[in-house]
C-alpha cells in the first residue's frame, strides 16, 4: 500500500534521513521506533507531504506521492496525528472535526463519520461546544485521532500518540488504535516512544537510528530482540 | 444648538467610520491569517474608489436607472478590485511566504508605490471628481437654529456598511470557508493536514479583504466627490490604526474601531480644531495601546502545550 524506497530529507544542511526503506502492507498495522532525534517525526511528514524528500521514492497505491502538496496526500487518503496533537486550541471541538472532515468530500459526510468518532470516544460527544486547547492532554489525544479519522482514511500515520498521557488513557488509545485497524479497516503506521506497548500491538516493526533503518522484523521478532530490549525496552534509550 | 450640533457631528462620524471600518477588515483578516501588515491595502481601496469612479462616469453616459447603477458599481469595483488584491498576493507576498518576517512587509511597501505609480500614470496626477450620484436627505431640527442632516448619501453608506459586515460575519463565523480561516490563522501546517489548500484559502482571504475596501472606496468617492491617486495612504494609515485600536486578527474588533476613529476624527474636527484632526487618531491610538496592548477585542490566548 505505501512503499517507500531510499527517502532522503534535509533541514538546510542537516540530513534527518539517510536512505529509508519502509514497506506498508494494506491491512497491517507497522511501528517505527527510535530514539529523540532518530528522524521518525521527518519521516512522517515526508510522508504527508510536509517536508519534500530531496531523493528517493513515495508510493501510495500505485501512486507516486512525494511532489504533492501536503493537502492532495491527505484527499488520497494519508491522514495524520502529529506529533503533539496539534489541535486547534482557539477553536470548538466540533470546528475541529469539521475541519478533520474538509478532506472527506467537503465534510457531506460529517454526521456518519462523527457517530464512528463518538462510538470510539465517547466523551467527545459530551465536549463539542468546549474550545480544543480546554481538553485535558489525553482528550486531546483523542480528539486528534477523531479528527483524523473524520477525514476517512485508508492510512493513519501516527506520531506519539502515547506522549504526556496518564497510563489509563494510554490503554484507552491504543485500545483505539485496534479498533481503528481491525473493525474499520484502516491501515496503521505508529510511530511511538513507548516501544514495547507498540511491538505488542504491531504486526511487524522498524527500528530507525540517525535517519536509517537498522532493524525491522514482526513485533513479536523485535520484541525478543537482544540490542532492542538493552536499547529500547528496559529503561534504555528514551526515558 | 449644542444637541443638533452633536447630533450632527454623530452622523458624520458613523459614517466616516463604516468606510474607515470596511478598510479595516482587510487589514485585519490579512494579519489574522499570514500574520502581516499589508500595507498595499490602503492603495488597493484606492484603486476601489477610481474602479467605482470611472464606472459612474461610464453610466452617466447611459440611461440606466440610479439603484441598478449602484448595484452595477458596487459589482463591478469588488470584482476589479478583487483582482488586484489577488494579484499583488500572488506576485509579492506569496513567493515569500517562507522567507524571513520582514520581506513581505517590504514587499508590501513596494506594491503600495506600485499602485500609487501605476494610478497616477494611469489616471493622472491631478484630483479627480465625480458629481453627486445621490442627492437630498433628511433634515431634523430646524427650530433650533441649527439643522441637523442625515442625507440619504449618508444612509445608504451605514446601510450597505452594515450588510456587507453582517454577510462577511456570517461567512467566517458559519462556513466552511471561515473555519479553514480561523484554522490557518493558528496552524497552517496542520491546516494542509486536513486536507485543505491553505495556499487558496489566503487568496480568498485577500480577495474578501480587497472587495470590502473597494467598497469603501466606492463610499469614498461617492461621499467626498475627489479623490486622486494619494488618498490610499493617509485613509490606510487610519483603517490600520482602527484594526490595531479594535485589536489586529478581530473582525468585530476592526468594525468598532474603524468606528471609533470615524467619530473621533469628526468630533475633533467639530469641538477642538479641523487642523490637527489627522493626528487625533493617532493619539488615541498611543493612549488606547497603552493601557490596552492588544487592542479592545484583542484575543488573549488560551493555549495549553
Ligand atoms: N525544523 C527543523 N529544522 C532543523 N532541524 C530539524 C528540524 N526538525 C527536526 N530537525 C532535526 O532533524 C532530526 C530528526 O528530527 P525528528 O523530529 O524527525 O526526530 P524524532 O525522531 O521525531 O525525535 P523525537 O522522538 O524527539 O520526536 C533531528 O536531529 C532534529 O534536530
Ligand atoms: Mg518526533
């Protein structure tokens, strides 16, 4: 489904990846870990089109990708939570799930994607007339994930999704996560600090080091790995 | 005496204000979303006011009648001076839009003596004037010795100043278009990570901005009967500090204060003296940012990281 081959990203001088080779199957839910700085938030917004890959290739069903501008990716079908949520505090929850649904033929559909939306966060529905930047940290979470779903999407791209969240809630979320994957058939990639919560739930796993790919394998393999449990799963690497 | 005389002085700031209002938005609606002074838009109310001048010109030359003429005009002024707007977004501040804060603004400094340029070349340098399109009016009062006059020039600029305000209200507050507005205001990026194109979404912000100070050029020329290629600066100059003095990014805060400097212009003008009355608004608007600096309507932000 999404194929990416030898992508390199530049910040001016600074190469934030090196060559990546990432494969999506249709249906799969993968994981990219790494450390702070590894690249993975640059590789998600290579992705959508954010960040414009100076080499290499980004196919998305059948589709090359990486000259479109951020907002076509997205009426393709590649939604995605960024990396700090990035909701629009200043405007209503319900503004925000409206704008979610922009992509999804100018928001004709919002009353049907809503219902999907409540039925996975149900305090959503209680929220809508509160401005976004009032939620908690993990209502926020969850109405970044709604937002992007309400766009419709045969992708979500995930960055963090765990990050400043009570443990509860984290459940919760990835609880969500699942739901999304196997009951409305959206493709995953998600990217997490919290590495083996994220291997559990994978199908298979990327390890990124300094904008390469150093690993990859099935959650189950990675989660067995020597280097990644001295490195990533037992208080190594991220706090 | 003193009642008609304030009264009258009322009037007369009201209206000033709905023009100094319409100018207003645009500058603030262009701040709200790119985050910069257009400083072309003064100019671009001044090509509003010629548009709208020659059209009168043209239909004088006909027999159509006078609502249908306004009508024609007031279409033809934003769609021309939409235009323009488009295109000085396009040509000057577009390509910048990555580049270091202070480009655009200089950029913009330039549009502005383009504009200026190219109406003088274009129209001449001398003052232009058009004959009163709407006469007569209604007078209260008489028996006091002064007569107070409300002409209906007067009535239909408050009345169209009104509507258009509530109709571009409506727009940014109910539909679609407003909400990729207010969300690009705060998040571009995001805003494209929902799918929208924020890159029109400006233009359509210009084009909104550049057809609303048409509009008040239009009012201008109507109202006053000359203009030439100059007005642009002194009038942009006070719709900005309307913007600033109501609090830049509000579109509610650019309307009170286009009106606030509207009414303290002319009552400057008509209690204390006609002489300084330019420098009136600019007073206020040291005093009002003293003890307010984010304007009256200002946003305070309520951001949680
Ligand atoms: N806007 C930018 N300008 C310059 N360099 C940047 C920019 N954004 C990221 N970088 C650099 O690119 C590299 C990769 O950053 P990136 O944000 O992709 O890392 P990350 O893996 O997401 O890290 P984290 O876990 O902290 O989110 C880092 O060295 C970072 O300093
Ligand atoms: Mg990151």
């Amino acid at each position: 489904m999404l194929t990416i081959t030898n992508i390199e990203t530049f910040y001016g001088n600074i190469q934030a990846l090196r060559g990546v080779n990432v494969k999506v199957n249709s249906g799969e839910i993968v994981t990219l870990i790494g450390s702070n700085g590894a690249g993975k938030s640059t590789l998600l917004m290579t992705i959508s089109g954010v960040n414009k890959a100076s080499a290499g290739e980004i196919i998305f069903d059948n589709k090359n990708i990486q000259n479109l501008p951020a907002h076509d990716i997205v009426n393709l079908g590649i939604s995605q939570v960024p990396e700090g949520r990035r909701i629009f505090s200043r405007l209503t929850v319900e503004d925000n799930l409206r704008l979610g649904a922009s992509a999804n033929q100018k928001g004709v559909h919002y009353n049907k994607e809503v219902k999907d939306v409540y039925d996975l966060f149900p305090i959503l529905k209680d929220r809508l007339n509160q401005r976004g930047g009032t939620l908690s940290g993990g209502e926020q979470q969850m109405l970044a994930i709604g937002r992007a779903m309400m766009a419709k999407p045969k992708m979500l791209l995930l960055d963090e999704p765990s990050l400043g969240i009570a443990p509860k809630l984290v459940n919760q979320i990835f609880l969500a996560i699942k739901n999304i994957n196997r009951e409305k058939k959206v493709t995953i990639f998600l990217i997490e600090q919290n590495a083996k919560k994220a291997l559990e739930l994978a199908d298979r796993g990327y390890v990124l080091v300094n904008g390469n790919i150093t690993l990859e394998g099935t959650g189950q393999e990675l989660l067995k790995n020597q280097d990644i449990q001295a490195a990533y799963l037992e208080g190594g690497g991220k706090k | 005496m003193d009642l008609a005389y304030f009264l009258q002085q009322l009037i007369n700031g009201v209206t000033l204000g709905s023009v100094y209002g319409l100018i207003a938005i645009g500058y603030t609606m262009v701040y709200g979303i790119i985050g910069m002074i257009n400083f072309a838009h003064g100019d671009i109310f001044m090509v509003g006011a010629f548009v709208a001048l020659i059209s009168f010109i043209l239909f004088a030359l006909t027999s159509i009648a006078l609502p249908v003429v306004l009508l024609l005009t007031l279409l033809i002024a934003m769609v021309f001076t939409a235009c323009y707007g488009w295109t000085v977004e396009k040509l000057a501040y577009k390509p910048l839009r990555k580049s270091f804060r202070l480009a655009p603004l200089i950029s913009a400094l330039g549009m502005s003596i383009v504009l200026q340029n190219y109406v003088q070349a274009a129209q001449g340098a001398r003052i232009k004037t058009l004959q009163p399109v709407i006469q007569g009016g209604f007078t209260f009062m008489e028996e006091t010795g002064f007569t107070v006059s409300l002409s209906y020039l007067q009535v239909f600029i408050v009345l169209v100043t009104i509507f258009l305000m509530a109709i571009f209200t409506l727009l940014i507050t109910r539909t679609a278009l407003g909400r990729a507005q207010r969300a690009c205001e705060q998040d571009r990026t995001m805003t494209a990570l929902m799918g929208i194109n924020v890159d029109r979404t400006i233009s359509i912000t210009f084009i909104i901005g550049s057809s609303l100070a048409s509009v008040a050029g239009m009012m201008f020329v109507m109202y006053y009967g000359v203009i030439d290629f100059y007005i642009g600066f002194l009038a942009g100059i006070k719709a900005f500090t309307a913007a600033v003095l109501g609090g830049i990014g509000s579109i509610p805060g650019a309307m009170l204060g286009g009106l606030l400097i509207g009414l303290i212009e002319v009552f400057w003008s008509g209690y204390i003296s006609i002489e300084y009355k330019d420098i009136a608004a600019f007073t206020v608007l040291v005093v009002v940012l003293i003890f307010f600096p984010t304007g009256f309507l200002g946003k305070p932000d309520i951001e949680k990281v």
